[in-house]
C-alpha cells in the first residue's frame, strides 16, 4: 500500500496528483513523510483590550449587535461586532451569509481569526466561531500546517495524510527494544501518526524525538560504512609537488593567506602520502577554497591524471569551468578543462564523454552528472565536491567508487562547530580556513522591523542606478492561509510596483523547473536583472560579485547559520555591500538573537553562538537548516541528541560491526532501504 500512488487514495485524481508531485510528493509513503512544517496552537483566548494587528489571535465575548449584511461590489460582507470587560473588536466575513442566524445580539462565542487594521480601527476577518466548550476541546490540540502550492491548500493536504495514516501498511518495529528502552523512544508507528496529529505539545515532542533519532541513527551507520571502505586504503595515485603549482602561486595576484597555505600543505601531504585522500575543507563564503581546489585539480593533471570538480548547480558549475579556463589561459597552463552539465544537448555530452574516455579532457567540471554510469574516466586520481552538504551520503559513496579509489576532498562553506563537524563527516579528515583575505570589504549588517520597508526599497533603489544588484529572500513560495510570512511572488509583485519603472524585478524558487531556475541565475549572473527575489535556494548556486545589497524578510524564521550563509551571497567584489534583515516578529529575544550577526561576519562565532541559543522549543516556527539529507533533524536545534546518537552507533557497531545479530536484523534490513534511496536521489 505504502509504495502505491498517491492518486491510489479517495479523493485524489490526476489533477491534484500533479499538485502533489509539485511538492515532491509522488507516492502514499512520500506523503506519509511529508512531515507539517509548522503547527497551529489553538491558545487560550486573550483580552480584546490587548489584541494587535497582524497574526492569529482568539478572543471570547458577547455580540453587541446582530450580524448585518452590507453589499460592497460584487460581494456580500457581514459585519458585527463583540465585546468583553476590555473593549470592542469588529468581526467581518466575506460571501457568508448564511452566518447571520449564528450570530445573534447577546451570544458569548469564541472568535478566532487574523486582525488586520482598517483605518484606524482592528478588524478580525473570516474569524472560526466556536462555543467556549467546543473552544476548551480544541485547545488540547495542535493543527497541522503542510507545504503548500497554489491549487492545494492544507485543508487538501491534512485529509489525504489522514486517509493514508489510517489506509498504511504499519512497520515492523526495527530499533532493538533495550534502545527504545534507554532513550525512552515512541514506537516508530506511534511517531509516524502524531508527527502528522499530535494532541498536544509533548506528543509532538515524543513523535519527533523518535523520528529525528532515527534519521541521525542511519545517516551515522552510513557513514561509518563508508569510513570503513576508505580507511587507510592504500592509493594508485601518489604524487608529490609539482613545479608548476609554485610557479602559479607566484604569479597569481594576491598571496594565499596563511590559513590557505596551512590547508594547501595538508592536501599536498595526503596527496603524497601513498594513502586515498578522504578531506573535508571548512571556509566560510569567500575564505578561498576555490584556488586551492585548482591547485590540487591542477597537481593531479601535471603527473598525468584526470581531475574532477562536482557543485551543485549548472550555473556554478560554468561560472567555475569559465573561471578555470580563464586563469589557465593567462598563465600559459596547457591544461584541458570539460564541462558536463544536465542540460547539455545529447551531442554535447556525447562529446565530452569521449574527450574525457580519451584523456583530452585533464579536468573535468559539472553537476552530479559527473557520476553517472556513461562517464569513463581515464586515471581519475581525484574528486572534488563543493558545497559538500547539498550532497548526500549516496553520492559520497558514489563518487569514491569512480576510476580505481581516486582521492576525494569535500567542500563546505557551511560553517558548523568542530565538535558536530567531526560527528557528521566521520569519513573525513577536516581543514579549517578560519581566515579571510585581508582585501575583502566586510559586509554592513543592520536588523530591522517592519516599518523600515520602505527606506530600504529606496536603498536598493540608490544601489541599483549605482549599478549595482541586490537579493530579496522571502521564507515562502506563495501564500499561505496558515502562516504568516512574506512569500516570493506575491513580494515579487509588490516590488514591481514600488520600484522605479526600469529596474528589472524577477523570481526564483526551488519549485521552477531546473532549466528555468538556470536561465534566471544566468541573467541574474549577467546583470540583466537588478533584483532577485528567492527562497534560500540561492544559498549555494552563483558568483555574482556585482550584487551589493541582501535583504532578508522574517529572518527571525531562519536560523543564524544560514542567515549567514545567505548573507555571503553578497561581498564578493570591489564594492561595499550590506545585509537587511527584516525582522517580523517584534520579539525582543528574537532581536538578540539576529544581533549576533549585526556584531560578527564570523561563520564560525555565530555557528558556535546558534548552538548556544537553539533549544528544544525551537522546533515550532524555525526554519530547519536544511544539511545534510534530514526532513526533521536540525543539527542546531537537536545537537545533543546527534551527540548522543553518534556514541550509539559507536557502541552498537562495536558489539556488532556487520548488524548480524539476530535483535539488529531489522535494523540492517533498514539501513539497506536508506542506502538504497541515497541512490535512487542520484538517479544511478
């Protein structure tokens, strides 16, 4: 049942199928892991008197009137008004007419809805009426709130994960029983239901604690399979130094700081150390990870062999094979640099996989295209991935399996605390570039409310006929009728209204088609559009030194690390640029925490500082940080446990490394499964 289509439930046909699939949601089982990404508490009612503008709110009083029914255009409103000891608050619905006999002068009801200020007056709109007991019902649980897209609201979305809850095939319990035991775990079939509807806070914390132990339990088992197969293998590929790296330093026009040239000998070292390399480089955005990886690319090509250079997206991946081609030409390096990309015609490919077959190709630059099956290198002596955490542990099994056990070094500009760093990439050896070169302009951070929208249009504006380019990102695709937050094409409209005729405003978001999302990054690139308003989609993606300005809705929605990582999408020329945090909470705990980043552009202080902020409460209305390949886990919110899970395996693999006892069985049985999808993502 679990493996059947989503249209295999009632209600369900083609139609809103393709909806589903929008949203990555393809079969029963893809929806029964579709995990809400807020929740909906149904508080206590509060005092009319201390009601504000904006947000869901719940007050209880007496109607002072009747309903009346005004006609406004073409639609019919119904107006009324209900008080307590505190005041009076106006309650309007639109084209429901049929409300008028409920709302009766004199009726104590519950009213719950969104206020909005009309005039000078607060409004409640389309409010849910209750009665105070059915309220006192309601108030012990917690709603659901799914991704959404235009088409398939929540309602849609609560109903079908309801039907497929109750229609699943359960799961064999597959954690032994004294670990359940040990870490009080929920059942797994338990978790699974109250992920989806929990009556109330600590069953959504006991479902997620499980789901979230599970998740890091096999993404920890994964990798200490793969530190298995590559520890101390012995390499084919031992090479030294090379003239030729030295000679470019030299004629490069900056100096390699001394934490690059720190990192630089690290890699020389594993290089030449008759050993398979497995290293991870940490930097933050702009530290200078890129040479180095040209300059080991390049070590590899002068003793004969071929090189390779995964990132994930097309658009970086040719800005990179541009820039390689570039400085290779200017310093009279006679090396042969190949592109492969997704989107390249059948022809294209063809033609570089017979270059690089041949050996006429000494570095080769893409997307994972660069390990599909057609790709047959010759002497493939090193891997290199950017960006490493876009990247599951599929691909980084995959890619060490290419050519015969090529060395793989891994980057990230994801800035997470050592101690963390260890546990997640413990196949890895681990450099930090933990400094940035002394000619980068520091970034000008200021943290605003609301209120400040419009100054800061008029900035971009200023920006923008100095010739300059900017980001906006919002937390959401579209609106939403559960959460509160600004989205992508509705800002996006609203910027083209607002700013001057001539300033070209576009959208990109992680649900455009790839070919569409490469042709806005490349314009962007380009500079033919002067705004890009994204998602966190453009964390990883595009050198664009040209952009000057970052300007971030509902930052108080995101966590600091990737607040700073969105940040470093700016910076990156001549030019002094600056980052707009827009913060929509008016919290004054919210305020603290965005000032981290007001006061530091270190990655690694505000990655260390989010660890010390994040608690279990986090988990309601902040963003994942979206690493590695979790749905739940947050590696800042649930550090701890990830602890606690990383000692665990270590136990459970050294009591029994091949899972072949008879309580672990189906703990195996699982982990294959997991394998198995790490690949299946890579389309292998």
């Amino acid at each position: 049942m679990n493996q059947e289509p989503v249209t295999s439930l009632k209600g369900i046909g083609e139609k809103t199928g393709a909806l589903f699939r929008r949203l990555g949601v393809e079969t029963v089982e893809d929806l029964l892991h579709d995990y809400p990404r807020a929740y909906d508490a149904y508080e206590p009612p509060v005092a009319i008197g201390q009601v504000k503008e904006g947000g869901m709110c719940t007050v209880c009083g007496q109607l002072l009137k009747t309903a009346t029914v005004r006609r406004f255009q073409n639609m019919q409103v119904i107006v009324t008004v209900v008080r307590d000891l505190t005041g009076t608050l106006q309650l309007t619905w639109f084209n429901m007419p049929y409300l008028r006999t409920a709302l009766q002068m004199g009726r104590v009801l519950v009213f719950r809805g969104r206020v909005v200020k009309k005039g000078n007056r607060l409004t409640m709109e389309q409010p849910e009426i209750y009665t105070q007991d059915a309220y006192e019902e309601k108030m012990s649980s917690l709603q659901p709130i799914y991704g959404q897209t235009k088409g398939l609201g929540n309602k849609a979305i609560v109903k079908a994960v309801a039907q497929a809850l109750k229609q699943r095939q359960l799961e064999r319990e597959y954690l032994p029983a004294n670990l359940r035991k040990k870490y009080e775990l929920a059942e797994y079939n338990y978790a699974l239901e109250h992920i989806h509807f929990p009556s109330g806070h600590q069953e959504l914390l006991a479902a997620r604690k499980r789901l979230v132990f599970d998740e890091f339990l096999f993404f920890l088992l994964a990798v200490r399979r793969l530190k298995e197969k590559r520890q101390d293998v012995k390499s084919n590929y031992p090479m030294g130094p090379v003239k030729e790296i030295k000679q470019l330093q030299k004629e490069l026009p900056y100096a390699l700081t001394l934490a690059q040239q720190k990192v630089l000998a690290e890699i020389e070292r594993d290089l030449e150390s008759g050993l398979v390399m497995n290293r991870l480089i940490q930097g933050d955005v702009g530290s200078g990870k890129t040479i180095l990886a040209v300059l080991a690319l390049l070590q590899v090509a002068c003793h004969g062999c071929q090189g390779a250079l995964m990132v994930p997206t097309e658009v970086l991946a040719r800005q990179h094979y541009e820039s390689i081609c570039e400085l290779f030409s200017a310093h009279g390096i006679l090396k042969q640099v190949v592109l492969i990309t997704g989107s390249m015609t059948a022809k294209e490919k063809r033609t570089a996989y017979e270059k690089i077959a041949a050996h006429k190709a000494d570095i080769v630059v893409g997307t994972h295209a660069l390990i599909q099956e057609k790709v047959v290198y010759d002497r493939l002596a090193l891997v290199i991935t950017d960006e490493q955490h876009r990247f599951g542990v599929g691909q980084r099994e995959a890619l060490g399996q290419k050519g015969e056990q090529p060395h793989v070094l891994v980057m990230s500009a994801t800035p997470i605390p050592r101690t963390l760093a260890i546990i997640l990439y413990g196949d890895l050896d681990i450099s930090v570039i933990d400094e940035m070169p002394a000619n980068r302009l520091p970034i000008k951070n200021c943290v605003v409310d609301t209120g400040y929208r419009e100054r800061a249009w008029r900035f971009l504006e200023k920006e923008i006929s100095a010739g300059r380019q900017a980001y906006v990102i919002c937390p959401m695709v579209e609106a939403s009728e559960m959460i509160e937050a600004e989205n992508v094409l509705d800002y996006t409209k609203l910027l083209r209204e607002k700013l001057s005729p001539g300033i070209t405003v576009e959208y990109l978001h992680g649900k455009m088609k790839g070919k569409e999302k490469n042709r806005i990054m490349e314009r962007f690139a380009a500079g033919e559009i002067h705004v890009l308003v994204s998602t966190t989609v453009v964390e990883v993606g595009v050198n664009v030194p040209n952009a000057t300005v970052m300007m971030i809705e509902n930052a108080e929605r995101f966590g600091l690390a990737q607040l700073h990582q969105l940040r470093g999408r700016v910076g990156r020329g001549q030019h002094q640029s600056y980052c707009i945090m827009v913060d929509g909470s008016g919290e004054e705990d919210t305020r603290k925490r965005l000032d981290i980043l007001n006061r530091s552009n270190d990655g690694f202080y505000i990655s260390s500082e989010d660890l010390k902020l994040r608690g279990p409460g986090d988990i309601f209305g902040l963003r994942q940080s979206g690493e590695m390949e979790f749905k739940l886990a947050d590696i800042f919110t649930d550090a701890n446990l990830l602890k606690t899970v990383s000692e665990e395996v270590n136990h459970l693999l050294e009591e029994d490394p091949s899972l072949d006892q008879e309580d672990h069985r189906l703990l195996r049985e699982r982990l294959e499964i997991y394998l198995g999808e790490s690949y299946e993502r890579l389309n292998l």
